[in-house]
C-alpha cells in the first residue's frame, strides 16, 4: 500500500507485511518506514512498520529479529510498549528460530 494511502487512512502506526523495500530506517517528510528487508536484494521476507503523527517522537528502538519478526519500542511518558510484527510463510518450509 502506497504511503500516500496509509497518510488518507489517518492511522499513526501501521503494521506491515512484504513491503519489498531496503532493510533499516527510512525517514520521509511526514512519516517514517522502519523495514526488515533482506540483503540479498530479493526482499521475499520483510516485515516492518508505517509510523507518522505523533507517535514518531515516542519510537525508542527498530529491531530486526529474524526475516520474519521485527520489533517496534516506543517508550511515551508513561508506560513502554512493544509491537512485534511476524510474517507467516505460505508455501514454505518452516525453518527452526533460533
């Protein structure tokens, strides 16, 4: 889903699956991709988050766990949370998480 959509929707977090993007942060004017997309160019695995408005100043962490878990830290002024977003595979072979 293109960002200009997910802007109309008017939602600050936004859980996503094969974006098919680079792996890491990427900041735009009013929002920010936090991607977990592989190195190997394919991008067959990634996961990650839409994040605008006013959560973006409560983002604390972006961590990648595996190709198909990344975790999103916020920490506002009064409590933490965690958003974990996991990928299922169709069509594959589970492989064991370490």
């Amino acid at each position: 889903m293109p960002h200009n959509e997910l802007s109309n929707l008017d939602f600050d977090i936004v859980e996503l699956q094969e974006t098919r993007l680079e792996s890491g942060i990427q900041k735009f004017e009013n929002f920010v991709l936090f991607d977990s997309g592989l190195e190997s160019k394919k991008h067959e695995f990634d996961c990650g988050f839409y994040v605008s408005g006013e959560f973006l100043k409560y983002v604390k962490d972006f961590k990648i766990i595996n190709k198909w878990i990344c975790c999103l830290r916020l920490k506002p002024k009064w409590f933490s949370c965690t958003l974990i977003n996991v990928r299922v595979p169709k069509n594959e072979k589970m492989e064991k998480i370490k």
